[in-house]
C-alpha cells in the first residue's frame, strides 16, 4: 500500500478475505468485503447474516457494517459507499482486486462501487495478492503436510474399499466417513473444517473404466468392475488448507498395454519432480514430463500442463505450464500430475503434493505409486 500510495486496499474474493482474516464464509450473491486500512485491524462489509459467523471464526477483523439482504431497500453497493464515505475514503485512492465491489455471483447485479463513489480512484490491483500467495509460510506448509497425512489414510480406505459390483460413489462415502471420523476423533475438539462438512475425502470423480480418460468426468452410469483403470483423489481440509494425491489404479491383473502406460506416466512425473528446484522455471517442468511423453509416442493422449500451486484453493498459481516462465522459489507448494488419456480406453495419472526447498523439492503426499501396490485383486 505504501510503495503504490494507496490509503486503503478493498477486498471482495471470499478466498482472499479468509486469507487476510481467518474469516471464511458461503460466498453468494450477497457482496462482501474487507477493507484493509495503513493502521488497526481490517473493517468488515457485507451481510447481517454473517456478522455473529465472522466473530465466531476470527479476531483479526475490526468493525463491522452490515446490512439487512441483497438487493434491499438500499442497495448494498450503495451501502457500501456510503460507509466508505463516513471513514473518509471518498476521495481516497484506494487499491482493490474488484473496483466493482461485488464478485457478481449468482444472479448478483448492482452498479459498480466505483461509479457509485465517483470521487475516489479505486486502482485495480489482483495481481498483488495472487504474488503474496505463493510463497508459503512454515504454518502454511504444516498445514498442507497435516492435510497430505489424512488424505493418506483416505486414500487407504478408498483402495482397501474398491471391489467390483459396487458404486464408486458407494466407496467414495464409505472411505471419506472412516477418514472424517477418524480424523475427527484423533484430532479433538480443537480441530474444525472451514470449508465444508468432511475433514478428509476420497473418491473417483467419475474417472472409472473408459471414463477414466476423462481428467474431469463427473460420474458413471454403472458398477465399477474388473479390468476398470480407476482414477482416484484424496484430501484433508486443515485450517482451509488442503493437498492433492491421486493415483492411477488398476482392477485385477493389468494387462500388457494398460502396464505400459502406466510405466510412461510414472516416468513422466519423475522426470517433472526432477526439475523441480529452484532457478528452473515452470515452463522447465512441464517440458521435462512432455518430453518423456513425446519421446514414448504419446503427445496425443496428453490433455493438460504437469501441475498448479496448492494452498487455500485446489488450483493457484504458480501453474507448471510450457509457456510460464515464473521461476520457481523455495516455499511454492504444486502439484505434480503429468497424465495421459485414450478415450474409449483408459486415462493414467498420478498426482502428488510437492514442496520446493532450498536444495530441490520435499514429497509431502507418500502413498505408494508403483503398480504392484496400485493393482486389485
């Protein structure tokens, strides 16, 4: 704020308010906001029905302004210049990552914040927080290495659950209620998840049989079955942080073709996590496991760069992508998740939780990954 001379910077992302204040709501069409002053703590504008859930939640944030429901006698975004008026903002420069105000969900509509308070000079800045991000904190990072460990066991669960003749969905809820009750139990009162009801999770998202070339299928109309190549993913939500870790399992003995795509897969993320260190770019990443696939004769089954950051959300930045030139730095969380795709057969991807330190990278997700350990029998 000071280096860009702004008096007051306005948050309206609902990520980015939990990650300035601990605060973590429902985001809806009711518009909500932050505002982040040079002194004292941060002032809270939105709905009356968050008010006593953000007391509960934080003591970071000072006052509160509220209103009654969207769209209102008054509209909200009028509230909200006025309230910035009263705390003297009216010709203030403020920096924002939404100079409209709102995030305009769900059905939202409202004149823009900045129209409304013509006489300030709202500086569009979204950036600024996407950079303050990606490097993580040493809470930070213990927070995704206590998510990688539950999300292990839920993964164990889901593997040891798997049999043919049932739904994947019937797995799925069988593993993430043992994994949350387990964590539940284990960690005690203390422990709450922010962002929603399960604290660890499991499943196939649809990725089942020939639907398993289909990176972000959604479900399958029939029972898992032997022979099926079974995508999975696991998780933990811990303090709104989480981790990634998907494997490429397989159900009965695999046979020869479905062996070697799994093997070039495997090779294609090593050779991602191999590059990952500081000083290399995320371009370097993503071209190291392309060229394992390239090299295999496998460019055309390949759907999607090797990975993303990881943090509060399941995707940031920094993305591990052929045209990112982002260095990488000690401290970015990513996952590595090279994978390929032949529809109307199988898809084969692994996904890992890395962290990249001083020297190269740290695993901080350890389930197994050969085939052996991955085969059901």
């Amino acid at each position: 704020m000071q280096e860009e001379e702004f008096d007051a910077y306005l948050i309206t992302s609902g990520v980015s308010i939990f990650y300035f204040s601990n605060f973590y709501h429902m985001v809806t069409e009711r518009p909500a906001a932050l505002l982040v002053e040079p002194d004292g703590k941060p002032i809270f504008m939105g709905p009356l029905l968050e008010a006593d859930h953000l007391r509960e939640q934080t003591k970071v944030v000072g006052d509160s302004y509220t209103y009654l429901d969207y769209p209102g006698e008054e509209h909200p975004m009028k509230k909200f210049a006025k309230w910035l008026s009263e705390l003297g903002y009216e010709k203030a420069k403020i920096g924002t990552d939404n100079p409209s105000g709102a995030g305009g969900t769900m059905g939202y509509v409202g004149d823009p914040l900045n129209e409304i308070l013509d006489e300030a000079d709202f500086v569009k800045d979204g950036q600024f927080i996407w950079d303050m991000r990606l490097i993580k904190s040493k809470e930070e990072i213990a927070l995704i290495k206590e998510s990688a460990k539950w999300g292990n066991l839920a993964h164990q669960y889901l593997q040891e659950y798997t049999t043919p003749g049932l739904w994947d969905l019937e797995i799925s809820l069988m593993a993430t209620l043992d994994a949350t009750s387990a964590m539940k139990r284990t960690l005690g009162s203390d422990y709450i998840t922010v962002k929603g009801t399960r604290a660890a999770s499991a499943g196939f998202r649809g990725q089942v049989g020939w639907k398993s070339a289909i990176p972000h299928s959604i479900s399958i109309n029939r029972f898992i079955q032997e022979g099926d190549v079974l995508v999975t993913g696991a998780g933990a939500d811990v303090g709104g942080y989480g981790s990634e870790l998907e494997r490429t399992m397989i159900v009965g003995n695999p046979n020869s073709k479905q062996e070697r795509l799994f093997k070039v897969m495997m090779r294609a993320q090593n050779a991602a996590v191999d590059a990952l260190k500081p000083g290399t770019t995320c371009a370097d990443v993503d071209k190291a496991a392309n060229k394992v696939f390239r090299e295999a004769g496998y460019w055309d089954l390949v759907r999607h760069h090797t990975g993303h950051g990881i943090g509060i959300q399941g995707h940031e930045p920094p993305y591990l992508d052929q045209g990112n030139d982002k260095e990488l730095e000690p401290g970015m969380v990513v996952s590595i998740e090279p994978g390929i795709y032949e529809l109307g057969s199988a898809g084969y991807r692994h996904s890992d939780t890395l962290l990249v330190t001083q020297g190269g990278c740290e695993w901080l997700t350890y389930y197994p990954r050969d085939l052996d350990s991955l085969t059901i029998i």
